[in-house]
C-alpha cells in the first residue's frame, strides 16, 4: 500500500526529488 502511494509521489515529485539533499533519495530508493 505505502509502495504504490510512495511510486505516484516520485513520479510526481520527480523533479523535486533531484532538488532534494541526498538523505531523502536514500530515503526514497530504500522505500521502493
């Protein structure tokens, strides 16, 4: 449930996600 809620997100915030520190890319590969 939180995989396919998290997916939309990066898809979405794909941009935002490069913008974001690295700590939150992490963050966000290891959720996936």
């Amino acid at each position: 449930m939180h995989t396919f809620q998290v997916n939309s997100r990066i898809n979405e915030n794909s941009i935002l996600s490069i913008k974001l520190p690295k700590e939150w890319a992490e963050k966000d590969v290891n959720v996936v």
